[in-house]
C-alpha cells in the first residue's frame, strides 16, 4: 500500500493548547505523523510518496473563501498587529446570545470580520483548540494535497491508499476551523472523488470524537453517505453535534448516520459499530469508502475514554476492506504517542488482508515507540 506524506507538516509546531482555560502541553504535535511514518517505513510493505499539488480550488470547492484567506494571512496579521503571542488563540466568539432579540437581517448586517487577530480566530474559530503559527497554512495546505494525492491513486487504480495527513480536517467546517483541523481533508477527498466518478461516495468516520465538520458540510447532499462512530457528544466534544437523531436535510435525509457509543466502549462493542456502519454504506450504491481514521479510540489515548486494543484496529481494518469498495484511508486523531505507529500498521495491514504481528523491539517497542 502507497502512504502519501509531507514533511510540510513540521512546520505546524505546536507545543501548547488551551483546553477549558488553561494551557496545557499539545495532544497534535509533529511527532504523531512521525512516528507513524517510521513505523510504516520499519515494515516494509509500505511505500512512502510525496503529495502533488492539487491548487486552491479544491479547497474553495468544500470551504468558504474567506476562510482561506483568513488562515493565510492569520500569522502575518498577528505579527503586523504588534501582538506578541506564541500562537493565534481568539479572543472572543460570536456567541448566538449575543444577538438574542435581534432580527435575523440585524445579526446579518452586525456579525462581520472584525480586523483585530484576535476577534477573527473567533470570527471563523470554533474553540482554542486549534493553536495557529506560523507554519499551519502551508501544514494545512499540504495535507489537503496529501488526501487529493491518496484520492489519485485510488482512481488511478490501487485498492487503497492511505494519506498521513497532518493537521487532522473533520471537525473544520465550510466556514470555521477548530478541534485541531484547519481545512476538512476527508470532505475535500469525497467532493473530488464525487466530480471526477460522478458517483456517490461514504465517508466512514472512526475517529474518537465526532467529525462535526464533516456533517454539517453533507448535511443536505444526497451525493455522500457520513457514518460516524464516536463518543457520546452528551460527555464529550464536540458536545453540540453527533447524536443519533441527526440525519440530515433536504436532498441529505437520511444520509447522515451517527452511531454513539458510551464511555468505557471496548472492542466487542466497537466491532458490532463497525459492522452497522458498514451495513450503512453497503445499502447505498458507489465504489469508493473515504476513511477518516482516528486512533484516540484507544484504551490509553490521554483524550479519549474508549478501551480498544491494537489488535481490534486490524479486524475493523480487514472488515472494511470486506466491503469491496476502493479505500482513501485519511488520518485523523490519535494522541497517545507511543502507540501510534502500531494501531495505524495494524490497521492498514488488515485492510491490505495481511496478517498482523507487532515489530520487533530493536527499532520498535511493542507500541510502535521508537527505541531511545
């Protein structure tokens, strides 16, 4: 199987977060996409290519222009504005009870960009989630023509590719970025599949939190399927997406699934997930699967309350595979670093139909931590 990587990534260096007020050491460091690359590379039956480039339009095809420009210039404004921050956090959100009792064509004309860095995180920001620097465009650009580059070979003929994109995309929406994710890869990956094959097109979502962006995108399209299994959003983020009831609207009805699981889920219970899920995308007709995969399922992930064990990730990634359809498997989350490496391999290998067997511990430990 092909792997799709940019060293491009490394520019988003991030090494805090806020999370609910306070900073905190980074979940999305550099060292995620790394560790996974090296171990990958270790096995030996991966071949690690560059992405192309895949231009603007892509992107502008899934997100909001405005939101484009924004995180291209977000970092010069920073520094342009005399603000001396490590990153790009907002400062304030346009919460709807700010224009409680105010018309409709009111908070249309009142709710514009501001020009102060700080009001325009919050402008186009869903939380402080997502530390802007000043490499994150080009890190989000690259990984959007990681996915575009997994899309190709695909259509160009191999069963399944896999993009290790850095930043991760589903909770980016056409017009917000948060959550870690800047521009919505597996939503770029789908449209592009769509206008090329004219076909319709899944995304199944494995990640540990719901891939909100990813819905709200779909959420009235007809022309792509979103399952996601994911965490109850009643104790977990993204708090305001992902239940069960959400199906969509219009031409989407009925397109939007959500399978939320409670915490303390293990394998037996995420594999029964997994096989509604796939009955999900197996009811409706096209020949390719965009994967947005996820490894903050994992029973030690230090953001996630699921218990699933490496090996469970090569049977959900051999029964996917058992669906038939062409895979464009994207990375999403996944936090407890030493794993990393491994849950991806075992994935991978079972949707290659290879049997899984943890590298040795001369490069690797028994996670995929690499020695030293």
């Amino acid at each position: 199987m092909q792997v799709v990587y940019s060293p491009a990534h490394l520019g988003h260096d991030i090494t805090v977060e806020t999370f609910m007020g306070m900073p905190v050491p980074a979940n999305e460091v550099a060292e995620r996409a790394e560790r996974i690359r090296s171990c990958l590379e270790a096995d030996g039956g991966f071949s690690i290519v560059g992405p192309t480039d895949h231009g603007e339009a892509p992107i502008t095809a899934v997100h909001d222009p405005g939101l484009v420009r924004f995180l291209e210039v977000a970092w010069s404004e920073l520094r342009a504005q005399g603000l001396d921050r490590p990153f790009l956090s907002a400062d304030t959100y346009p919460n709807r009870s700010m224009f409680e009792g105010m018309s409709a064509e009111a908070v249309s004309a009142l709710v514009r960009e501001p020009v102060h860095a700080g009001g325009r995180a919050g402008y186009w920001g869903l939380d402080s989630a997502a530390p802007l620097v000043a490499g994150t465009y080009v890190a989000a650009r690259a990984a959007v023509d990681v996915a575009l580059t997994a899309v190709d070979l695909v259509l160009g003929g191999s069963p399944a590719a896999y993009g290790l994109c850095r930043p991760p995309g589903h909770h980016a929406a056409r017009s917000m970025y948060g959550g870690y994710c800047f521009f919505n890869n597996a939503a770029i990956a789908a449209e592009a599949v769509v206008r090329t094959t004219g076909e319709r097109v899944a995304i199944l979502d494995v990640d540990y939190h719901h891939g909100n962006g990813s819905q709200q995108i779909f959420w009235r399209r007809g022309d792509v399927r979103y399952v996601s299994i994911h965490a109850d959003p009643d104790v977990d983020y993204p708090y305001f997406l992902g239940r069960a009831d959400e199906v969509g609207e219009g031409d989407g009805a009925g397109e939007n699934r959500n399978i939320p699981l409670p915490p303390g889920t293990g394998n037996e219970g995420y594999l029964a997930a997994v096989d509604r899920a796939l009955e999900a995308i197996a009811a409706v007709p096209g020949s390719v699967v965009v994967l947005s995969l996820g490894f903050d399922t994992f029973g030690l992930d230090p953001i996630g309350t699921f218990a699933l064990s490496t090996d469970v990730y090569h049977e959900v990634g051999r029964r996917t595979a058992s669906l038939g359809r062409r895979l464009v498997i994207l990375q999403e989350g996944g936090y407890h670093r030493p794993s990393l490496g491994e849950n991806a391999r075992a994935w991978l290998r079972g949707a290659a139909g290879r049997p899984f067997d943890p590298l040795p511990a001369g490069g690797f430990g028994e996670r995929g931590a690499v020695a030293g």
